[in-house]
C-alpha cells in the first residue's frame, strides 16, 4: 500500500462499527474526527454530520449508509485522566441506515450483505459521493432538474425514461413550490424534445389547470403557445371556449354515464338504451316528426289510463319537453290539456275523460281527438337543432315511453332526469362535438378556473377517462399519454360531502385504475397537491417518483410517512422546514433520497403562482 493510500484513508476514516441492528447501524466516530471540517491536499472537507453519506467497508465489499443521528456520551476513562483536552473526553456516535452498496464501480440501491462489528468507516470522496448521486441508466438520457442543498455546485439530473415513464407525485403546502417543480419537469423535457416529430407524433401531454397557473396572459408557460392547444372552460356563460370531442365520444353512453352521475345497473343501462335508439333520434331531427312524436307519447299515456302514474307524468313530460326544447309553445298546450283532462271512475274502472268549456264530456277516440285539437296549435322554431339537443329529447322520450309502458321503475330513473337539465346545460358550454379533432400539437392545457364546482367534479373525470380508453384502445407500445393534475385533491379527495358515496367511489375506482393499469398502455399520472392526506391512499401509494415539498398539516405527514416506502427517517423530519423551492426527491428515478433546490426557468415560461406582495401594490 502507497504512503498516499495510508494518509488518505487516516484523512477519510471516520470510525467503526459498534453494533448492527437490522439496517440500523452505530458508528463511534473516532476523537480526532470530532472538527466540523478536515483539510486535505488544501482543500476544505465537509466532515461527517447528519445528512452525510459514509462507506463501510466489509472485506471487498463497501457498504453505503446515510447518517440519521448523531450522539455523545462521556468517556469515563479520559475524563479521569488529570492532561486530557476536553475533547477527549466526549465519544460521538452516529446512527446510519444503510443504504446500497458499490457493485463494480457503481453504486446499487439495496444491501445484500450486513455490515459487521469493527467494520471501519470513511467518508466518501468526491468520485464516490457523484456516483451516489448519479440517477442516470445507461440506456436512459439525462434531465437536470436541480441542485443538492447540502452540497451547493452539485447538479441533480434523473433519467427521462426513469421518471415520464412513471406516475409522479408533487406534494407541498401552497407557496411551497409544487407548481413550479411541476413546470420545471416538463420545461426541460420539452426544451430537449418539443421539435421532434417522433415526441409530436407519438406523446401526448394533457395538463388539468383547476387555478388558472398554466395559462396566463402570454400563454408561454412551460412551453411557447404555437407548441400547445389552450382551453380556458367557462360555465357562467355560452360564449367560453369548449373542448372537443369526437361525434363517437358523443354517442358513447359511459361519457353520458359520468355527466349524469348515472349509477351502474339501472341508470347506465337505461342511456344505453337511450341513445342507442337511432329510430327515435332520426324522429327527433325533424319538426314534423317530432311533432308526432310527441303527440303519440302524449297519447300513449292517455291511452294507459294508468292510475298510478295519473296525468301528472303527461304534464311532467310537456314540461321537460318545452325545456328541452327552448323556444315552443308547449307551456300553454300543456296548461289548456291539463285543465281539461282528469281521471274518473266509469264501469268500476277509473279512466281519463275530456271535459270542455261546456262541461261536455268525451271519452275513449272523442276525448283523443279533442286532444289532438290542442296539438293542431303546436309551434316549433325551424331552428335546426344539434347533436347535443338531439341526445338529451332521446334520452326524455326514452324516459316517458319506458315509465308509460312499465319498462322501468320511475324511482330508479327520476334521479337521473332531474340531473339531466343542470349537468347537460353546464357541459354544453364547455364540450362541443366536432368529426375531427385531431391536432399536430401534442401538449393540452385545460384550464377550470372558471368552471362551476360541479362541473368541476365531472369534468376531469370525463376528460381523463377518454383519455385512458382511447390509449388503452390503441394499445400501441410505441405511443405514450402524460395527464398531469394539478391541484388534485379536488377531484382525488376521499371526503367530498358533494356527491353520493356510490358516485365518490366510481370517482375514485376510475384514477386507481388509470394508476395501477395505466403503465400496461403507456399511461402515467402526474399528480400535485398540497392535500396529500385527502387523496386516496391507493392512488399515492401507487406513485413512483415523489417530490415533497414543505408539509406543515401533521395529517399530510402522517399521510405521506404511511403511503411512501422510499422515504428515510431524517427525510421526514425535514419536511415541515424545507425552505420555498426546495424539495425531496424520492422513487425510482433516484438511489437514494436526496434533498434539492429545484433549479430555475426562464421568467416567461414560469406559471402563475407568485405570492403576490401587500407593500408593492399599496405604495403611491
């Protein structure tokens, strides 16, 4: 062995082992290491401390632990001796979980081998520490995304492979940074690839914006705009911007199943009948047709003489009718029928009779043509009507049809009816159908700033759901989806009073499968939230790659502790006092757990989420 060897491992030797407890471990640091830094060759080492990586070297083998603790005890034995410093009367010991350790050159997470009592200790060189800290696979490329903050100058790259192939987790308290971690990933992944044609033709980016960060003024966040597709969704009014889906996506009875919150074997089934009726929608496209339609419906109840359903289900029908409708004069039609007609006992059966101005009375085909008399004065706007109005009178007329000939139970369906009105007149201004809606830009913004609270509920539901069916339809190994959430414990959170347990439950049970199948067909979630204890445990303990920002509600760390395994015991403790911007970088993509400062974007690429300052705004 060298002189250099010797004086470098007297420099670098820390102590030895004194007890191994499982993957916990005591090092005894030796008294001469007890200084905060060492000088070697002019340069000023950091000594070992709590954060810090040791070596331990077990024959050929070199084990790798993190410092977690640190302790001192008294050296009965100096602290007799009358000459002795002070410092020699204090023993330091450091508690280490292992790690990983080096196999041929490389550092591997995971321990095959315990260490052994004796086992000397060093601190790691400048080489070993960067190969720690080297995330990248050989067959992946490099996305730098910060630096170590407890070793400034010490740049953080993950492989891109490792971590967009993966389901990301951002978690932090607001004003922590979470936004801008999430626009800085896909900022440099999109620096490197945007102008591919392969990333345009064969990525697809679908970003859910529920605060409006992602799409300021100038449109340039994380990306310029001409490399986007932009929808600001609004429900106060008819004249927002809407997002498109295929006429096939429209005549899909599972999309309608999500808008109308319809429960799985009574109400779904009855959309599907619905809509699939296309003898009914092709009656419905036309005046005249819809005008006999609806006079032989209205018919079809009379002719029921149905004590139980009475003439309130035909008024009820006129009513959703007119609404359905818009401009008609069905309110008055209804009105003249319903104080004309009435159910009376005749031949010990009770029956609807007709009862004109005159007190006359009609029954049986003279009561149906007094009637239709009222229908004579029936006027509809030529008005053509679309493909959104067409759907929702299928789904009324299959309704009255079905409860006027006893195929379904009206307890089981009214629900769904009376939803019909509210849900289909929020997602006709946000949705419009289009027979193309194909675009050469693969990332989408979707901004819900101004969506209802409802809507804000079905909304990302619908879209995401579209989403994961049509790539889990193409099923092509070549091609790859990315639905990023921001903000998501508004539609992942496990304690919404809003909605039906039932509902809350298909909610969740679609995104748990999007995260626990979605790998299979090239789909992966990124998720942020500053609520990680109202999400789902499924859904964060399914996650790959975490960055965990400051969290100070102890419910989020309790949440984040019990649901994430790649965390250590000293990175918990950091986390109610990580400074802005700061975060941990736990999974997949990195060995080891490390501690970073994400690194900065260009200012015009930055979303929108400055916390904004009283003075500056308050000042003349």
């Amino acid at each position: 062995m060298s002189n250099e060897i010797i004086v470098e491992d007297s420099i670098f030797r820390v102590g030895r082992v004194i007890s191994v407890d499982g993957r916990s471990i005591r090092v005894s640091v030796d008294k001469a290491k007890n200084s905060s830094h060492l000088v070697y060759k002019g340069d000023l080492i950091k000594n070992v401390s709590v954060g810090s990586y040791i070596k331990i070297i077990k024959g050929f083998t070199i084990i790798i632990g993190k410092v977690e603790g640190e302790f001192t005890y008294e050296d009965k034995i100096a602290s007799t001796k009358e000459y002795s410093s002070d410092k020699e009367k204090i023993n330091r010991s450091l508690s280490v979980s292992l790690l990983g350790f080096f196999n041929k050159k490389e550092f591997e997470r995971g321990i095959k081998e315990m260490p052994l009592v004796d086992n000397e200790c060093y601190l790691l060189d400048r080489k070993e520490f960067n190969q720690v800290h080297d995330f990248i696979r050989k067959t992946d490329e490099p996305l730098v995304i910060g630096t170590l903050t407890l070793e400034k100058g010490q740049t953080i790259t993950v492989g891109i492979d490792s971590l967009f192939a993966s389901h990301i987790g951002i978690f932090g308290n607001t004003g922590s940074g979470k936004s801008y971690t999430l626009a800085k990933l896909y900022f440099e992944l999109f620096k490197i690839y945007k102008d591919n044609q392969k990333f345009k033709q064969k990525s697809n980016f679908f970003l859910l914006d529920f605060n409006g960060e992602y799409v300021t003024e100038s449109e340039n966040v994380i990306i310029p705009k001409e490399y986007k597709n932009i929808y600001r969704l609004n429900t106060k009014n008819n004249d927002g911007q809407k997002y498109p889906i295929s006429k096939e996506t429209l005549y899909d009875h599972n999309f309608w199943a999500i808008v109308l919150e319809a429960t799985e074997k009574t109400q779904t089934p009855f959309l599907r009948r619905a809509i699939g009726n296309t003898s009914l929608a092709e009656k419905i496209k036309t005046n005249e047709s819809l005008k006999e339609l609806i006079k032989s419906t209205f018919l079809l109840g009379i002719a029921k003489n149905d004590g139980e359903l009475g003439q309130k289900i035909l008024i009820e029908f006129l009513s959703e009718l007119y609404f359905s409708l818009g401009h008609s004069n069905l309110l008055e039609i209804r009105d003249s029928i319903r104080d004309r007609i009435t159910f009376y006992a005749r031949d010990n059966k009770r029956e609807f009779v007709y009862i004109d101005d005159d007190g006359e009375w009609y029954w049986d085909n003279n009561m149906r043509t007094k009637i239709l008399e009222h229908f004579e004065e029936l006027e509809l706007t030529n008005t053509e009507i679309n493909d959104l109005d067409v759907l929702k009178l299928q789904i009324v007329f299959q309704y009255y049809d079905e409860i006027i000939k006893g195929f379904a139970n009206i307890e089981h369906l009214a629900p769904l009816i009376k939803r019909l009105g509210k849900n289909f007149s929020d997602i006709r201004k946000v949705i419009e159908a289009k027979d193309d809606v194909s675009t050469s830009r693969n990332f989408t913004i979707v901004s819900l700033k101004d969506v209802n609270i409802h809507m804000r509920k079905i909304l990302p539901l619908l879209l995401c759901k579209q989403l994961y069916e049509g790539e889990k339809a193409k099923n092509d190994e070549t091609t790859h989806l990315n639905i990023i959430i921001d903000e998501a414990h508004n539609i992942l959170s496990r304690d919404s009073n809003r909605e039906s347990e039932q509902w809350k439950d298909y909610r969740l049970e679609t995104f748990e499968e999007i995260i626990k199948e979605g790998r299979k067909f090239g789909v992966f979630l990124t998720l942020s939230s500053q609520r990680p204890s109202d999400i789902s445990p499924t859904i964060i303990s399914q996650l790959h790659n975490y960055f965990l920002h400051r969290l100070i509600n102890n419910n989020d760390i309790i949440a984040v502790e019990k649901t994430i395994s790649y965390l250590d015991k000293l990175s918990f403790e950091y986390l109610p006092i990580l400074p802005t911007g700061t975060c941990i970088l736990a999974g997949l993509s990195a060995q080891v757990p490390v501690v970073i400062d994400i690194g900065a974007i260009d200012k015009e690429f930055e979303p929108n989420n400055k916390t904004r300052s009283l003075i500056e705004n308050w000042k003349d």
